[in-house]
C-alpha cells in the first residue's frame, strides 16, 4: 500500500516542444489530487511517465520514497500502477469479462480458459458498480458511458496502489457519475488518487488538492478548500470564466429563418418543432436521455425519422442520409470525437479534406496542390495548432481535434452547423477560443445549432435556449432571460 507519490523536476521534451519543465509536487494516499490545466498544460504527459509510456529527460518520482522509472505499461501496472485515460482501451468484440481480466483470464489445469469463474468474478465486480448489464455480455453492445465503466472495472480489479482517472466522466450519466464518486472516495482510503478533469464542479466535489499546471510548468498546488473556481482558471489561462463570455465578439442580428423543423419524431423524439436563424446561435439544454443527440441526427439523416418535415431555407428537404443533409448545407459536428468525428489514424490534412474530395479531383484523381490547400486554408481559419496539415490528428490536443473537425464541416460551405456537445473534455482556454470561432460562424451568417450539458455555456453563448425532457421541447428561453434555476425546471418538467 503506497503512502507517497513525489515528482521532482520533471522535464519532459518532445522535438521542439518542452511538455513539461521543472514539474514538482506530492500526491497522498487517502487524498483525491486534481491535476489541472488547459490541452497542452503536461497532464496527460506527466501521467505517461508514471505508467512508463513516456520516459522523462529530467529530474525524478519516487514512491514512498524510492525512486521509479518503469520500463513499460505493463511494470507499472504490475507495481500497481493504473491509468485510466480519456480515450477508452478496451477491445470492443471481446466481452466485458475479458476485458476486466485482460491480463489474469482464469484457466484451467489444461490451460483452457475456465468461463464459468471468469464470468462470476467479473460480475462480482459489475454488481458492485451497481451496473445493469451482464459479464458476458460484448463490450462494442454496450453505450458509450458504459463502456467508459468497463475501462474503470479494469482497473479497479488489479487492486493498484496508485491510480489516476483523465477525464473519466467525459460520456458519463449524472448517476454514473455519482456511483464512480462513491467508489474513488473507498479507494482513496487504500491508495493514491490522481484525478484529471476540466470541470470545476466535478474538482471541488471529488477532490481534496489540486495541483494546477500552465505551458507544462508547475503553478501551485492548494487544498480544494482552500481556492475558488475563478482562483482555478484564473490561474490556468489568466482571466475567468465570466471574462470569457463578456469579451466574446457576438453577432448582433439575425436574418431569415434558415431552418424550420415541424412536428419532427424519432427514437426518443417526440413532436419536436422549432426554428433556427441565419447569424443566431441556438442551444440545446437538457439531460442525459433529453433527446437532443437524437433530434439532430434525425434532421441529419444519422437516424431514421418517423414523422415530421424540415425546411432549409424555405426549401422542403428529404433527408434519408447525411450525404442529402451534406449537399443541401447541414453539417453535424457529432458528440462522440474519437469514434464519430476523427480518423484517429489519418493526418490533419486528411481529416479536413475527406468531406470535399468530390470538389478537389481533377481526371478522376485528387488534385493534392488543391487538397493541401484547402487544410492549409481549415488550419490557418480556426488556428488549429499543429507543426503541419501532415501530423496525425490523433497526436493534437482534444480542443485541436475538434477545431479540425470544424475545418472540415466548413469546407463544404454550410448554411446549419450543428454542433452535439463540441467542448466535451476540453480545456477553460481551448473552450474560449471555440466559444469565439462559433460566434464569428454565426456573424458571417451560418445558423448553429449548440448541443451542451454545461449550463454555463449555453446561458453564456447562445442566443437563445430550446429545453428538451424526455425526447420533447418544454421551453424556450431567450438569453436575457435564462437563469440556471428555469432551465433545470423545464429540463425535469415531464419527470
């Protein structure tokens, strides 16, 4: 049972960047440990070079009191080490007992894999989450939130002395949430607990320290009681959060209806009616299971619709497939980044240019001067923060990816842009820095639609506010008028 996790001067450098630069600070056993700061600050850096993805070029870390530097993933978790990152590491066609037991699947004296103990471990462990699904059942069947839930599990089983969540409830239910609460605050009496999140609210609940870092260098660390939410960011990116809205540079008119949606029903959709203007910014409130996700890609052709009609620009539309909804000039930025918005695997010029390769060929091939220009032009628009248009997008910060998915939906031009939930596990300064991009697409007159489950954020940037509860609209709120307080209510109304 570890007792004290020490960085000494940790330097970490990556070619032409210093990630993390004279890094010190201690981390307790029976204490939860914030690490904050905006993409790029040295979190998910600093986590690596204790789990051995990454080895450090200065300085040390010692566990209670001697110094560690394991070769690998795999002697760390042996030492009792385990990270539990934001992008989930699960093997999807496997079942969730498998992927719990990953490294220890019970056998027998032949050597054959023993199902009937697998399954009843793994179970053991799921009915202690309190989580309404079966050991084995496949892990790519389950939701988003509860696949996040498997990746925990796994952990959890190897029983670490140290343990570290990045963002782990980016996909998850306010329940859900509140059950992995419970859970880190029995670990925490047995181990260390590193937690890496961008919500304030999640960081003075869960968290007893908070260790903030800025441009990969250590900034302070102070008692969560001890600091204040506009203390936090304040340090993190300089200014707070109520300075980020009012400096905002907002398009002061809307024009004509844009898009029109009567009497629209899908799979928890219900009757759903409401209209959207060029130049206006348009939020999405609700809770988990509202039905905004799925209102949208029901306009999108993502799902099916069963009923309803959808105008753009006066023009009645038959949507079937987003290929229709593409070509009359409504794009959807979805919700899930890594397995719906990104080619984790392709470069940033890829990722820009694969929604406009019908406009760049020339005698049938594509015209790469053409393709490169367009991702020049995405990157340089949305200043997208990458050494060139060639680097994986998976290897860019989660505020990057997303600016380079709004590159993409720009490069075809739309009139709708509808954007499902764009600053998920995003950083205070990545998140102003989209708040502005959204409010400069609406001045050059683009319709937005903003999906958000941060009431700060859609009180702060929309104009104004559709309310949804169980798959229907129960208000509409203009900005001047929204308070945190009426948008809750109607969010719970038909509950």
């Amino acid at each position: 049972m570890s007792e004290l996790l020490e960085f000494r001067n940790i330097v970490k450098t990556f070619p032409g960047v210093r990630a993390l630069d004279d890094v010190s600070f201690i981390a307790k056993r029976g204490q939860v440990t914030a690490l904050v700061g905006e993409n790029g600050a040295g979190k998910s850096t600093l986590l690596k070079i204790l789990n051995g993805d990454y080895h450090h070029d200065g300085g040390e870390y010692l566990v209670d009191g001697q110094e560690k530097n394991f070769r690998d993933p795999l002697e760390a978790i042996r030492y009792g080490i385990s990270i539990i990152y934001q992008e989930r590491q699960i093997i999807p066609y496997l079942s969730v007992a498998e992927n719990i037991f990953m490294e220890e699947i019970p056998v027998n004296k032949a050597g054959i894999v023993n199902f009937n103990t697998l399954y009843k471990e793994a179970q053991k462990i799921i009915d202690e989450f309190k989580l309404p699904f079966k050991a084995n059942t496949r892990v790519r069947d389950l939701s988003v939130a509860f696949q996040q839930m498997v990746e925990i599990m796994k952990a959890y089983r190897r029983h670490p002395s140290i343990i570290a969540f990045d963002e782990p409830t980016a996909s998850l239910s306010d329940a859900e949430i509140d059950r992995l609460f419970e859970i880190i605050n029995q670990l925490k009496k047995d181990m260390i607990v590193l937690y890496v999140s961008h919500r304030m609210k999640e960081i003075f609940r869960i968290t007893d320290q908070v260790v903030i870092l800025k441009d990969g260098k250590f900034v302070k660390q102070v008692p969560t009681a001890d600091t204040t939410e506009d203390d936090i960011i304040r340090s993190m990116v300089g200014r707070n959060l109520g300075d980020i809205f009012n400096s905002l540079s907002r398009n002061s008119n809307s024009g004509d209806v844009v898009l029109r949606v009567q009497g629209i029903a899908a799979d928890n959709v219900k009757n759903v009616s409401f209209e959207v203007r060029s130049g206006e910014i348009v939020g999405f409130a609700g809770l988990v299971g509202a039905g905004r996700t799925e209102t949208m890609r029901a306009i999108f052709g993502a799902d099916k619709k069963t009923a309803g009609q959808i105008w753009l620009s006066g023009e009645e539309l038959a949507v079937k497939y987003p290929e229709d909804a593409i070509a009359k000039g409504i794009m959807l930025c979805p919700e899930d980044r890594k397995d719906q918005g990104i080619f984790g695997i392709r470069s940033v010029k890829d990722n820009i240019s694969v929604i406009a390769l019908k406009e760049i060929l020339k005698n049938f091939l594509i015209d790469n001067k053409a393709e490169r220009e367009l991702a020049r032009n995405g990157v340089k628009r949305l200043n997208i923060r990458t050494p060139n248009i060639d680097k994986h997008i998976g290897e860019l910060s989660g505020g990057n990816q997303q600016k380079t998915i709004f590159a993409r939906a720009l490069a075809t031009q739309p009139k709708l842009l509808i954007l499902d939930e764009p600053t998920k596990g995003i950083d205070v300064g990545s998140k102003s820095e989209i708040y502005q991009i959204v409010c400069d697409l609406a001045k050059q007159g683009i319709a937005v639609i903003f999906i958000s489950s941060e009431l700060p954020e859609i009180m702060g940037l929309c104009d104004r506010i559709i309310v949804m509860c169980q798959g229907s609209i129960t208000g509409m709120l203009n900005r001047d008028e929204a308070e945190e307080h009426k948008i809750l209510k109607l969010a719970m109304q038909n509950m």
